[in-house]
C-alpha cells in the first residue's frame, strides 16, 4: 500500500526532471598541485632562511599555476567535445 502511495504522488506532483551529473575531470592535474615541504626549522641564518622559504612559496605557486592551467585545458577540451 505504501508503495502504491509513493508512486501516486510521484505521477500527481509536478516536478523536474533531475539534472544530468556533472562531467568529471580526470585527477591527472591534482598531481601538479602537490604540496611543498616548507624548509625545518633550525637556527641558521635569518636570510638563509627567508630565502628557503621563498623558494618553497615560488615552488608550490608555480605548480599552482600550472594545475590550473592543466584544469583551463581539460575544460576548454570538454567544451569542445573532446576528450
């Protein structure tokens, strides 16, 4: 009875269709954004130091970019149709 029920309301109320999933991109740009290991801290050379840490932030910032530039390929190749 109570499937007959959930079938009539289904059929009487209106409603939308649901929408299509998402297309997926593939997970090969994740590995472009890997994280960076900052630099351990240690008693050294203040300058020494900031300048590790700078090349580690230039480091992970270059490979942000380039995930997203990788993700801007996947999609332009979806819009178009490809794969």
């Amino acid at each position: 009875m109570l499937l007959t029920t959930t079938f009539a309301g289904c059929a009487i109320l209106p409603g939308d269709r649901p929408a299509p999933p998402a297309p997926r991109l593939p997970n090969e740009c994740k590995a472009l954004g890997k994280p960076v290991p900052l630099p351990a801290p240690r008693k050294a050379d203040l300058g020494v130091l900031a300048a590790e840490n700078r090349a580690a932030a230039a480091t992970a910032n270059g490979r942000i970019v380039a995930r997203d530039r990788c993700e801007d390929k996947q999609r332009d190749a979806l819009e178009s149709g490809g794969t």
